[in-house]
C-alpha cells in the first residue's frame, strides 16, 4: 500500500464525525444520480414522431422494417418470434408507440 493511501486512510479513520456528513454525502449522491440521468438522456436518440408505414405480415419482417424506418438497430432472438404475425402499424409516432403497436 502506498504512503500516500495509507495516510489517507489513517487520516479519515481520525476525523470526527460530524452531523453534517450524511448530508454532505446526500448531496453528493443526488449530484451523481443527475449526473448520471443527463448523461442517460444525451445518449437516447431523438424521439420525435415520424411516418411509419410497417405492413409486413410478421414479427420479424415487421421488426426489420420498423429499423429500417426509424434508423435504430433493432436486436431479437428469431427463433423466438419466427412465426409470430404482426399488425400494420401506420401513422405519425415515436418509436416506442410502433414498438406497442407491434
């Protein structure tokens, strides 16, 4: 262990308590969690509605048209869907309401 570490941890296991360390600690925790919320939302592509016109007969096709469509990659397990049908799905929506649609 380095010098350095080890006075690290002696000088924090010395230092009192005080009744504002779980706050600090609180404050510490929420500025984490908003940073973590802002970067989660950075990352979300934009979604705003758009004209989808999915008409395939089934999951799969339908999957891969709404890909195609949206721009987003689009992961299944085949064999898992592989003869499910699906609806037609037709208007201005994000890609979340395609997705319930199907």
């Amino acid at each position: 262990m380095s010098s350095c570490f080890s006075d690290a941890m002696t000088s924090a296991a010395e230092a009192p308590a005080t009744d504002q360390s779980p706050q600090i600690l609180l404050r510490c925790a929420r500025v984490l969690c908003l940073a973590g919320l802002l970067l989660a939302h950075a990352a979300l592509p934009d979604v705003t509605r758009a004209l989808y016109r999915i008409d395939a007969p089934t999951l799969p096709e339908a999957l891969d048209q709404f890909g195609e469509q949206s721009g987003l990659q689009v992961v299944y397990d085949y064999a898992s869907i592989a003869g499910l049908d699906s609806p037609p799905v037709n208007g201005h929506l994000n890609p979340a309401e395609v997705l319930d649609a199907l």
